[in-house]
C-alpha cells in the first residue's frame, strides 16, 4: 500500500458481519479484505463467480461469498436472508458493484443506459431495502455506498454513470433520514483508485486524470478501505447521509 498512514490504522468488528457487493476483485475486494482482517464475518457479493472464487477460496470460515446479480432484488434478498442465517447478523452494508458503458448520450444504447442504471442504483436500492429490516431489528447498522466524483460533476461518455452514481447520493441522503431512528447510518464514499475500471480507461485521457490529481497518483484500493471502516465504526456514530471523497484531493 502507497498510504504511509493507512497500514496503520486499525479497526476491530470482531463479531460483526458485512456484506460487501462487488467483492471480487478492486475497491470491493480491499474493503472486505479489510473488514475479514479487522474480525468481522464477511459476506461477498459478486456476479463473476470464477473472479470471487479465486480471491477468497482460501480465505477461511469467517467468508462467505456469493454469486449474484445485484441488480436482482429478489435473488439478493435471498442472499441476505442465507447471510443471517449463517453468521447471525448484518452489521454493515456496502454497496460497491459496478459496471460502466461509456459512450456519449447519442450514441447511447437503452441497454447501456439500463444496464448501468440496474447495477449501480438497482442493485443500492436491492441491498439496502433486504439488509434494514435487519439492522432495524439490532438497533443498529451502517450502510456506506459507493459513488463518484462524476455523480457529482459529470463526465463526458458517462450520462448513464454520472446518473446512476448522483441517484446514489440521493438515495444515500434519503434513506439516512428514514432509518435515523433505528439507529442506523447511512453515508458514501467517492473514491479514486487504480482498477480494472480505471486501467479501461484510454492512456491519454488515463494520464491527463492522474495529472489533475492534487496528491499525484490513483490510490491503491485498500486505501478506500479506511474510510468505509471509520464509516462503519461505532465512532461515526453521528455521521449520516454525507459523501466523503477519499479521491487525493479531485473534490476540491
Ligand atoms: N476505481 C475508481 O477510481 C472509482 C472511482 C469512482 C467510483 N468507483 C466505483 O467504485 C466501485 C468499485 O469499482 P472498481 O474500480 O473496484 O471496479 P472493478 O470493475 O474492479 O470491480 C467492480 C466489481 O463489481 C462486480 N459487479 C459488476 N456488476 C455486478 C453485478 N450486477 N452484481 C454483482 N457484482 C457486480 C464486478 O464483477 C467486479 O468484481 C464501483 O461502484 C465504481 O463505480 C470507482
């Protein structure tokens, strides 16, 4: 990891679960690395079963993964029902799957736009309403979603993303008030880091968006990881509907 900090935070979920979407590989897969070395029992969602089994074959009995489609409300409930079952509980949800169909609006195919609408707020909505219920009945709960700097900004190629990721905020903001009561928070991060997402992006425009950077490069992403757990802590407790950029400085 690049962070000189980030090694040495710590955090302890020892006995707590979190279910992380998307976990097979990049932002998903060092968040629930994170989570799975900070004690907790760690559930992983992901629609690429061959990605998910090489990642966390040998990862032990406090993982549990999951091939499914997020965007598949029933089939994830049904996840979260099997992930109680299993462990007890769901403490903590992350909603980070995601896919992009970059072209601009013209050229845009409906099932480019559907597609990415599906996944990215389908799949948040999918989550979050099966994972409440729960939390609602412990009296606890943390969900911490993933959006972007282009929900916020926009980004030419990405109508459909930007769309999707800006619905996120809102539904991030949204839910926060509704779940309050029941003790449970609701936030997101907007992250930067070095992926598979990130590597299909041209070399060119790849260059000219590590330049604009303030901190200089794209983080690794272990380093989002942190900022979900301080999310997830009980010491975030009076955090609830924001976004925090964990992006080297790009919000400013
Ligand atoms: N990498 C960045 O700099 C960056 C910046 C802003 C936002 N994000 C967001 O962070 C999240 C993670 O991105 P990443 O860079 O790690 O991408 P990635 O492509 O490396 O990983 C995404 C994961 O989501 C899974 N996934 C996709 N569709 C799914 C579905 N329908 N059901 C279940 N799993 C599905 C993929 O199989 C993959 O494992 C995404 O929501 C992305 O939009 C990333």
């Amino acid at each position: 990891m690049s962070g000189q900090q980030a090694g040495n935070v710590r955090f302890d979920f020892t006995g707590q679960t979190v279910l992380v979407t998307g976990g097979a590989q990049g932002i998903g897969r060092g968040i629930a690395a994170l989570f799975h070395e900070a004690g907790a029992h760690v559930a992983v969602l992901d629609r690429d079963a061959a990605q998910l089994a090489s990642s966390w074959s040998d990862a032990g009995d406090r993982v549990s993964t999951h091939a499914v489609d997020v965007s598949d409300a029933e089939a994830v409930a049904a996840v979260v029902d099997e992930v109680v079952r299993w462990s007890g509980s769901v403490d903590v949800a992350v909603n980070n799957a995601g896919i992009t169909r970059d072209t601009v609006v013209w050229k845009m195919t409906p099932a480019d736009w559907q597609a990415v609408l599906d996944v990215h707020l389908g799949g948040t909505f999918a989550v979050t309403r099966a994972v409440v219920p729960h939390m609602r009945g412990a009296g606890r709960g943390r969900v911490v979603n993933v959006t972007s700097y282009t929900g916020m900004h926009g980004n030419v190629g990405q109508a459909n993303y930007a769309a999707a990721k800006g619905g996120i905020i809102a539904f991030t903001k949204t839910v926060a008030k509704e779940v309050a009561r029941f003790g449970i928070t609701v936030n997101a991060i907007s992250p930067n880091a070095a992926t598979a997402m990130v590597a299909a992006v041209p070399a060119d425009k790849l260059a000219a968006m590590t330049a604009s950077v303030p901190l200089g490069r794209f983080a690794e992403p272990e380093e989002m990881a942190a900022a979900v757990a301080f999310l997830a802590s009980a010491e975030a407790g009076y955090i609830t509907g924001v976004v925090l950029p964990v992006d080297g400085g790009i919000a400013m």
